[in-house]
C-alpha cells in the first residue's frame, strides 16, 4: 500500500520540481561524505552557516529540538518513550536522543552525511554517538567550533529588536530602524525578546562554557575540531568552512 501511495504523490508532483531534485541528486552523488558537529554560543552564526554547508554537501540538518518534536509527532516507538518523559517534566535521556539520531540518519536524505547542530552536549553524550556511528560504519568527520569573544556576541545580541508580527529583525549597530525603535514597515514599536538581554545572555554563556569545553576537549583529542573565527562577517566565515571542509 505504501508503495502505491507514494506512485500517486509522485505523479502529482510537477516535472519541474522532479527535475530540480533529479539533478540536485546527481549533483549531490559526486559530493564526499561528511559528518559534521556544529558547536556554538547563541548569536555565533551556526544558523546562518548550517544552511549553506547543508547545501553544499547535500547534508541532512538535525536540530535535536526539531528531530524530538518530529518523532514525537510521528508516534515512533522512541518518539512515544519521549513523549512519557517530557509529561511528566522529566529530561529525555541520552540513549533515546541518540536512538532518534540514529532513526533519523538512515533517512535517504541523510545518505550523504548529517550536521549535527545542539547535540552532543556532554561528552557521555560524544562517546553514545561514536557508539551509534560505529554500528553505522561511519564516524564524526570534523567539528566546527564557532569560537567568539563573549563580548562581541554581548553587542550582537543585545542589539536584536524584533518587529512582532512580521518577524522582521533589526540591530542597534548592525541594521538599525530608519527611527530607532520602529519598524520601518508599519511604523510599529520594536520589541527585544526576552532571551536578548545581557542578564539572560550571561547565565546561557556560563552555561554554555561550562558544558561544551569537555566536548571539544573530547573531539580535540580525536583531531577533529576546527575552529572558527565566527567574529568575522558571514561570507568570510563560510569561506573558512570551505577551507576546513575541502582539507
């Protein structure tokens, strides 16, 4: 049956958008393999990078945050499991964060490799996921540290301010409001989002600190890790990702 259901949801698929995806397939099929960990603070570019190295090497992208919710919503046997664990306010363990990656790695989107973005967190967490890949026959090729003074990203996020109901993002230094605190569209007053705040930033740096410096530690004893210069603007660092990705 699910056989045939796919054959209709293909025909109904316009030739143009089979073709794009034919030929993003082929494209892809020449691309080396890459398994790659993004390790960052908030505000350090991993979501303006990730894209990009996504689509350059035909990578799946797995947000654990996303990757939870989806299996969660899918009913998968771990997604159940999960979901018992978050109802009663409890933590989802280690070993079922890394069943899911490992469910969600044997998707054909993922043939080419993965960027983990969010996970491992803790090094039990690396050593579980080394584990998984073992059993796979694949290994973490590099990881991306994006590596930024604590106060660069103090300026950076404390000079996010949000346009509510468009979403439209505007920063004090970077990409001021032609008024300052209005939105240049509707002339309506900007907001900065809680999470923004230089008390807030504080405490998840600390944290951040204090929890990935064994990780890297623990990758930077493998070889793995690459750091980056993530202060620097975008396109330079995305061509000291290439730099990294093609040695």
């Amino acid at each position: 049956m699910a056989g045939n259901s796919a054959a209709v949801a293909l025909e109904d698929v316009p030739s143009v958008d089979l073709m794009t995806e034919l030929l993003r397939r082929m494209k892809c099929s020449s691309k080396p393999d890459k398994r790659l960990i993004l390790i960052g603070p908030p505000g350090s570019g991993k979501g303006t990078q990730s894209p990009i190295i996504k689509d350059d090497y035909c990578l799946c992208h797995l947000a654990t945050g996303d990757m939870l919710r989806a299996a969660v919503a899918a009913k998968t046997p771990l997604g159940v499991k999960a979901k018992e664990a978050m109802d009663k306010g409890e933590l989802v363990s280690d070993d079922l964060v890394v069943g899911i990656i490992d469910e969600v790695m044997k998707k054909p989107s993922c043939q080419k490799g993965f960027i983990l973005d969010g996970f491992p967190r803790t090094v039990v967490q690396a050593q579980k996921l080394d584990e998984v890949l073992e059993k796979q026959g694949v290994k973490v090729d590099k990881v991306l540290n994006f590596a930024i003074d604590d106060a660069i990203l103090e300026e950076r996020i404390t000079g996010r301010w949000i346009h509510p109901s468009s979403g439209r993002s505007y920063h004090t230094k970077f990409a001021p409001p032609k008024t300052p605190g209005v939105d240049d569209v509707t002339g309506e007053t900007l907001i900065q989002r809680k999470d923004d705040t230089a008390a807030v930033l504080k405490s998840r740096l600390e944290a951040f600190h204090k929890q990935t410096k064994p990780v890297i530690e623990y990758y930077g004893k493998k070889g793995l890790v690459a750091n980056l210069h993530a202060e620097k603007p975008p396109k330079e660092v995305t061509a000291e990702v290439q730099k990294v990705l093609s040695s």
